[in-house]
C-alpha cells in the first residue's frame, strides 16, 4: 500500500516518530504496521462515521479516558481519539487500560495488534484484561508464555470458558505451592460467584467436602445455583447459605427455597417470584401479618409484587375507612410510607413501579405537598424509563423558574436533580442533548451554570452513539 493511500494514518505515525527520534527500523516497521490498521479500521467503517446521536454531543463534551470504557464506542472513533491524544504517552496510556475493561469485544482488535506487536508494552493493563472476557485470546497466549504477568486474582471472575481452563490449570499449580503474591492466588469468592465456574466448585467440594475455599454466601446469588442442588439440599451445606440472598436469587430451586423457616423466607433482599408467591398467600390468610416485609417489594421488578404492594394499601384505606377513625385518601402519610420506600420505587424502571410512583406525584401536586415529599429525584435520576424522563423533565422546568437561594438549599439529598446520574441514563439522551445546548447558550442560565452534565459520566453513556437503541 503506498504512502498516499494510507493518508493521514502513516502520516500521524511518522509525525509522532520524528517527534519522538526514530531509533531503528523496527520503529518504522511498526509505523508502517500501525497505519496499516488504523487505514484497514477506517475504511471497514467509513460508511458509519457519523457517531453521535446528535451534533449536540461532540469530542469536545467528553473525557477520553472514560470514553475508553463505553461499550458503544466504534473502532473508528478510537482511531481519532488515538490521533487526537497525540504524544501525550500518560494520557493515550490511561486511554489503552481502559479500553482493557471494555465490554464491546469489537475494540478489542486494537489491543490485539498492540499485544502481537510488543507483549510488554505498558499500554497492556493486565489487570483489566486477567477480568475481561473479550481478552481471552490475548490471556491464552499469555499464559503460555508468561503466567505471571496474569492476575488470576481478577482472572478468578472471568466467566469466559477459556478462562475457566486457565484457572483450573493454576488451581493445581496453587495445590502443589501457594503463591506469595496476592495477584497470583484464586480469589474463591469471585470464583464462587462465577456462572461459569460450576464444574470447578463441584471438583473442588468432591476432593474436600468441608473446604473452606467455597464461599456459600456467593453460592446463594449464583445463577447457576440450580446446578448445586444436589450439594447444597444437604443441611450441612444448606446452612451455610444467606438466606435473605437465596431468596432474593430468581434461579433458586424451590427444593432450597422450601427448606428456608418459616418467617426466614420474608426477609429476602428484594423476593424472587417463589416468596412473592408465598408472600401472597401469607397476605391472603391475614391482612395485617407482621411477617411480610413491604419495602423490597418497591424494587421488584415481578409485577405481582407491585400487585401485591397496590393491594396492600386499598385494604388498609378500606378498613380505616370502615372503622370511620377518620378519612383516609390513598395521600394519607400514616398509610402509604408504611409500604412503600420511595427511594426504591424512584429507581425501578419497570411500567407497575413507574405507574405506581406517578400516583403519588399526582397526589402531592393536587395535595399542594410540592415535589419534594415522595419521589426520590436523585433515585429517579437515573431511570431509564420515558414517564421518569417525563417527571425529569417536569422537575428540571419548575427548578429554572426557582431563584438560586432557594434551588440551592432545596437541592440536597432525595430533593435534587442529580445530573451526574442523569449523564449516564441511557433513556435521557434529549435531556442531556438539551442541556448542553443551554450550558453552551450565550444567555446561559443561573440554573445551568450551577448544575451542569458530567462529561466522565456522559463519556460512559452508550445512548450517546447512533448505533444504539433508546429503550421504548
């Protein structure tokens, strides 16, 4: 390929390269290399280069370095961001080692081509890679090569099969000698939780039935949990589990699930569908059963669950309004916050929690409560769903038409807008988009130079890119 057709690409390296001094020939080699896929990247994608979702976000609205860590970032974009960090060595290293941590395995090309061309160069961020399942055939290689240079301590929560092998390789390693350096020891506890670490778990219980290298309380969240029935139906072992975990966990069998006592199963973190289940039929023999814990129910994402919360609350208006103590409306503080927690319910994206919060902000608006008593708006900031963008929206307005001292003081905890959240809600790309758009206003606002979007936040936000899908 000649010179000209490589364009810019060949003449960015060979720029750097004068800058910098060109030691030998491998330095021109792998200039000549380098351009050659940074051209190859750029033609693949030029059909696609517009990148953002609107000309209202640009490079100059976003942090580099957490750029690197967006799952929708386009390799033709690295490729300018590559061009535009220039010799700054620190800054286009902190950029490589969080593309390291990138969950899009399409990036990971680049950092495959680095590895191939220098295996020690530093802009390979071991760490992250050891945790990174898209990095796995840069580990295998490695591995063969250098195993020290793995942090099998990350490794130990790779859920990439090839990963998997590697670790059971050095768990006999680990057997023969246990390695002084912590980045070279297994961490059980992420191998515990690991979904596909199944096999090693039951290897590992077979040779030593009371080994403590098995952390139960991980075991009890693990998606594959299912597959360790056998195990774990032993009371010996099914002791050692977090009940408040297992019942939380929406793959548990009902096998474990049933041998939780009594009262126990309505402690969960936030209940599966089995202790809704049971939950219901708790609720069903007596209304007014202490047993049942309300909260949780806010961040269900099952619909009974909300279901149940609704119901719930009619009984308790039904039954005060019987007993004629006093008037009681679905508004009456002494009924409602006894269920529901609102700082849950403000963050649960689902259309039941959604509906259920907009009651309430109804009846603070029609009550004359204001907007500060129920919802949660640092919770709801980060709600990707449209009717929370709705009650964003709302929110943002009424907080303009305020003055600074009194937005100021009422900005604090739950009451407050939290733009940081916001910048990295993927279903508020519009308010992001507008909001920028008044930061950069020549009449820019008093509001909007106090709060302002977080480029580190907004530069993880996939929503920013046109190739992603905003949530309907």
């Amino acid at each position: 390929m000649m010179f000209e057709e490589r364009n810019e690409y060949t003449k960015m390296m060979f720029d750097a390269l004068i800058k910098k001094g060109i030691r030998d020939e491998d330095d021109v080699s792998r200039a000549l290399s380098m351009s050659g896929l940074l051209y190859t990247i750029h033609e693949k994608y030029k059909e696609s280069l517009k990148y953002f979702v609107d000309d209202g976000i640009s490079l100059e609205n976003l942090n580099f370095e957490y750029l690197a860590l967006n799952p929708r970032l386009p390799n033709s974009l690295i490729i300018k961001i590559i061009v535009r960090i220039g010799d700054d060595e620190e800054k286009l290293k902190d950029f490589y080692h969080n593309l390291a941590k990138n969950k899009n395995p399409k990036v990971f090309s680049i950092l495959r081509k680095i590895y191939k061309d220098n295996p020690d160069s530093d802009k390979l961020e071991w760490d992250a890679l050891s945790s990174n399942p898209n990095a796995i055939s840069i580990l295998k290689k490695e591995y063969e090569r250098n195993p020290n240079r793995i942090n099998f301590n990350a490794l130990s929560g790779n859920p990439h099969p090839e990963a998997i092998k590697l670790l059971k390789r050095w768990i006999a390693v680990e057997n023969q000698h246990l390695p002084y350096n912590h980045r070279k020891v297994i961490d059980w506890y992420k191998l515990s939780a690991n979904p596909n670490a199944i096999k090693l778990i039951r290897k590992e219980y077979k040779s030593n039935p009371v080994s403590n290298r098995i952390k139960f309380e991980e075991l009890s969240k693990h998606p594959q949990i299912f597959k360790l029935t056998d195990i774990l139906i032993e009371k010996a072992n099914f002791n050692k589990l977090d009940m408040k975990y297992l019942a939380s966990n929406p793959f548990a069998p009902r096998e474990l699930l049933g041998m939780i006592d009594g009262k126990e199963v309505f402690k969960a973190y936030n209940p599966n569908l089995y202790v809704i289940e049971l939950m219901r039929e708790e609720y069903e023999k007596y209304h007014q059963s202490q047993n049942i814990k309300w909260y949780p129910l806010s961040e269900s994402t099952i619909p009974e669950a909300i279901t149940l919360l609704r119901d719930k609350i009619d009984w308790e208006i039904e039954e005060k309004e019987k007993e004629k103590i006093a008037v009681y409306k679905r508004s009456d503080i002494s009924i409602y916050k006894w269920y529901i927690d609102f700082t849950r319910l403000s963050a649960n994206p689902t259309d039941e929690a959604i509906s259920l919060l907009k009651e309430y902000v109804d009846i603070e608006l029609v009550s004359g409560g204001g907007w500060s008593n129920n919802v949660n708006w640092d919770a709801l900031s980060g709600n990707p769903h449209p009717e929370a963008i709705t009650l964003l929206k709302d929110k943002i307005d009424r907080e303009r038409e305020q003055t600074y001292d009194r937005r100021h003081k009422a900005n604090t905890g739950k009451d407050r807008i939290n733009w940081d959240k916001i910048s990295a809600n993927t279903g508020a790309i519009m308010l992001i988009i507008e909001k920028l758009r008044n930061e950069t206003s020549s009449s820019i606002s008093v509001y909007d130079t106090i709060y302002r979007i977080n480029k580190d936040e907004l530069s993880t936000n996939p929503a920013i890119f046109v190739n992603y899908d905003i949530p309907k």
